[in-house]
C-alpha cells in the first residue's frame, strides 16, 4: 500500500501550477481549435495552457519544460546548479511502490475493448508537412521479453483510428533492439504509454542507463515513486500519470509508412516504416490534463522541451567529463539553436596551453551528439553571445587554436552527414595564453567604477604604497574629478620621480628630471614596422 505517498506531489497539473506562479505560463481561457494549438505554441516564448482545447474543450498544456527555469523549477533547484542535482539524484536510488489500480489516480477513468477510441484525445497538427495529427508527449514503458528488464524512452504516436497508431521505432534505442527481436520471432510486444508526466519524468525517459530503466523515475524524482500495473498487460507506469494508452507493437515489424516528422535537428524526418500500435485500453484521471510538446521547430529549438532536457544532461555529462580530464573546469552551456543541441561552450582555469586541447578531445569522444566546442577562459559568461563572440574573436587564430577530429559517430538526424554514420567535428580554442592574464594587452577594458574610501592625502602617499594605475590613484585619494592628480603626476615627472611600468602602472622612482622612466622592459609594439 501507498499510503504515505502524495500522489498529486509529481502529477503535471501541479507542476503548471507552480510554473504559473512563476510567471511562466500563457494561459488561453477561450475555446482554440486543435489546427491552432501549434502555431501558438511556436509563437509564444512562455509555456501553455489551453482550457479549451479542440471541440471536446479539453485542458492541454504546453512546453512545461521548455526552458532552464522551468527545468530548475522541476528539480527544485537553481538554475546554475542545474547539472550537479542532475548527478546527485542520478545517484540516489530510490524504490518504486506499487498501488492497487483502485487507489491510483491514473486509473480512475478505465476504458477497455471495444469502447477504446482514440480519437477522441486531442492528437493535433504539429508541423506543415508532418504525416498526420500526432500526440507528440508520449513515455513508451516495455519490459524486455527475454531479459525481464524495463525500458522506458520517449515517443510519438501519430493517429490512424480508433485503435491504432503509428509510432517512431527506428532511431538507435533500446526500444528497436527489444522490438526487432521480437518481430524477428513473429511475437507482439506489449507496451504502455503515458501521456501527461512529470518533466523528470521525461528526464528519466531520455537518461539511458544501465539496469531497470524504470527505477529511474522514482531516483529523478528523489523519493519513492507510485507505481500501478496496466489493465491489459503486466507493465508498470507512474499511477500519478494523467493518462495511459495500453496495447502493443504487433508482430508484423516494420510495416506501415510513418512520417515525415518535424524532428530535433530542425529538419523533417523522412517517412519510413514502422510498427504499428494496437490500444487496448485508455486510463485517465477524473479530471485529466492533456500534454503537447513543442519540437522540431527550426528557429525554436532552444524553446523545444526535447532540446532543454538533453541540454542538462549534454552539461552534467561534460562537467563529469571535464572534471577526469582538466584541472578547473568552470561551467558548460549547449546552445539550444544548435540543431540537436550539438554546440557546446565551456569555461575553464587553464593550467596550461594544453589543456583546451585536452577538453575538446574527450568531451568528443565522452558525448556523441556535440559537433562543435567551443572553450573559453573563466572571464567569459557563457550565456552571453556578445561575450562570447568577443573571445573568439580575439583570443582565437585559425592555425592554432583548431582541433578537428575525423571519423567520429555523429547524430543520426544530422542532414550534413550525407547518410554516413561518421563525420569530422571541430573544437575552437578561445582562451588567452597561459601565464598573460594579467598583462595589459590581454586585459580586457571597463568603465572604472569609483566606489572606494580615500586612502591617501597626495599623489606621492598613494605611490608610496605601491605601483598603481591612474585610476587607482584618483579613487584612493577620493578624487570626483581626476584632474588634478594629472597635473601632481606631472610635478612627481618634473622632479625626477616619476615611473611608469609596461602595462602601464605609475611608480616612485629616483630619476631624470623632466623624464618618465621606464620600469622593466616594454611589451612589443605591435604598429612597430606597420
């Protein structure tokens, strides 16, 4: 029995909740035919919630994890500590608890047999050339017939009629090895989907481990996870879901065309065929709440919850990475606009030139899907662009801070592949060189801000401390004008006690009247010969 568990804590209409108290969700409160929902879905940067969708007005909503905060939010953690919490939880296991189907919300609405009807559920248009009207929100759960091990993936199902649909089962997964065997022995595998989860819970769809796959969502959730058998075969999904479609792939294999798709690189993905998923039952909660995903959308991709989910784990997987291979690395960043998320930024304390090198080739070889990385010195605020750009193009040259690696796997959807498996990536080494940090001509430029209490009377005082720029000097002698401490510079010039180092510090000197000495050795001019 359950009875200590809350089985609304992890339901998908709490979590909106939140979001909307967060100031994440567009709510449409008037009736919206299904054509419409995706165009305003892309158009919106907010999540959605619809509380009449289609003829039957049903609630859906949209995009719940379609960025960082709301993605935080699901952990209950902060945004910058976003992929530590991924790594803590991966590693906290957790049991699962079974509930009767009497006491599990999901199965408070039963429909069996002949009642079944598919299309009553709000599958709707997506992208303009897709092949049907899809529920693109679906969690596949099989158990392996031959191993006895759970899987659970993400998948979409596209609607043929009451008790049918196609389904997308030729992406490398578990799901195909498990289903070409059994269509290989002419045998049907039995499957239920849930429609309606937790985005942990896609998170635990899309986390491909070793082991029970579903144990996974009870150890991202971080505590014991309601479990209930399906009515019409023996599978286990979240008894917190809103909703199951039970059935099973049948024995025919790859079948029927399914397609095309807007898919995660921001391409279509071409028909192809496929099995073809009978349903047996439908289960719901009394009030359920219907769920769409935004994907595939080329100029969204950083709004699609597919890119954001893989997002943190493409960064938690790179920290780890990181962490085995250089000495200080700082943060990772994909960029979501990338196309699968294949671009990825990193910031590091180098230790030496080596190093940016060293990142680049086994975050390659650790992380299929990254295509391009670019490593950048702490300064750099990886979510910045400007800041970003700025560093490539300053702290970068073609003949010696590119790494490209060859004949490595890419993702299968990349359309530049050209129907290979592998292809070249290239890393961009955006850092300064080791050691010059602190030389002037690597230091990067800023308005000065005055904020310090004066420390000294005269210029002479504040040099007397030690070497310092112009600017120290007038914020240490609480100057609001700077004037005058040029004019004093030029007496200390004047009597002979005036320095200056190469980047360009003032010091106290003993030297030629009238003449500015030169403290150390100047850097090279490099107008020098222009």
């Amino acid at each position: 029995m359950a009875t200590n568990i809350d089985l609304d804590k992890y339901r998908l209409r709490r979590f909106v909740k939140r979001l909307i108290d967060l100031g994440e969700v567009e709510v449409h409160d008037e009736p919206v035919p299904l054509t419409k929902l995706s165009e305003i879905i892309e158009g919106s940067d907010k999540a959605l919630l619809f509380r009449q969708a289609g003829p039957e007005r049903l609630e859906m909503t949209a995009k719940t994890a379609g960025n960082r905060k709301r993605l935080a939010a699901a952990f209950d953690t902060t945004e910058d500590k976003l992929y530590d919490e991924y790594f803590r939880r991966l590693g906290s296991l957790q049991p699962l608890v079974e509930v009767p189907s009497g006491e599990a919300p999901v199965h408070a609405i039963k429909i069996t047999g002949k009642d079944v009807d598919l299309t009553k559920l709000p599958f709707h248009p997506q992208h303009g050339r897709d092949g049907s009207c899809y529920i693109s929100s679906a969690i596949d759960y099989t158990v392996d017939p031959q191993t006895g091990r759970r899987n659970v993936g993400c998948r979409r199902l596209s609607l043929r009629n009451r008790y049918e649909c196609g389904t997308n089962v030729t992406a490398p997964s578990d799901l195909k090895r498990i289903y070409t065997a059994c269509a290989a022995r002419r045998e049907r595998l039995p499957v239920t989907f849930t429609v309606g989860g937790h985005p942990l819970d896609f998170v635990a769809a899309t986390t491909r481990q070793p082991g029970d796959e579903l144990a996974l969502v009870a150890n991202f959730r971080g505590e014991p996870a309601p479990v209930v058998k399906s009515l019409t075969n023996d599978i286990l999904v979240p008894a917190d879901a809103e909703i199951t479609l039970e059935g099973y792939l049948d024995e025919r294999g790859y079948c029927e065309p399914e397609g095309p798709y807007g898919e995660y690189m921001g391409y279509y993905g071409a028909i192809h065929m496929d099995p073809i998923f009978h349903c047996t039952a439908i289960t719901m909660r009394r009030d359920p709440l219907h769920h769409t995903l935004l994907h595939g959308s080329a100029f969204r991709l950083d709004q699609t919850d597919s890119t954001n989910i893989s997002a943190i784990r493409t960064e938690a997987e790179a920290m780890r990475i990181l962490r085995g291979a250089i000495a200080e690395p700082v943060a990772a960043r994909v960029r979501m606009l990338s196309g699968g998320g294949a671009t990825l930024r990193i910031a590091m304390r180098k230790r030496d030139d080596e190093e940016p090198r060293a990142a680049i080739e086994a975050l390659f070889r650790g992380i299929l899907r990254v295509k391009t990385i670019y490593v950048f010195d702490d300064d750099i605020d990886l979510d910045s662009d400007g800041q970003a750009e700025w560093a490539f193009g300053t702290r970068f040259q073609a003949d010696e801070d590119m790494v490209v690696l060859q004949g490595l796997q890419g993702q299968t959807m990349d359309p530049s592949l050209n129907g290979r498996k592998s292809g070249a990536k290239v890393g961009f080494d955006c850092t300064r060189p080791f050691g010059r940090e602190g030389q002037i001509n690597w230091t990067r430029c800023a308005a000065k801000v005055f904020s310090g209490p004066p420390r000294f009377q005269t210029v002479e005082q504040a040099l007397a401390a030690g070497p310092m720029f112009y600017a120290d000097v007038v914020e240490s002698l609480g100057s609001q004008d700077g004037r005058e401490v040029a004019c004093a510079l030029d007496v200390l010039r004047q009597n002979g006690r005036l320095g200056r180092d190469r980047d360009g510090r003032y010091h106290l000197v003993s030297g030629e009247k009238g003449i500015t000495a030169i403290v150390g050795e100047m850097y090279h001019d490099p107008n020098e010969g222009a």
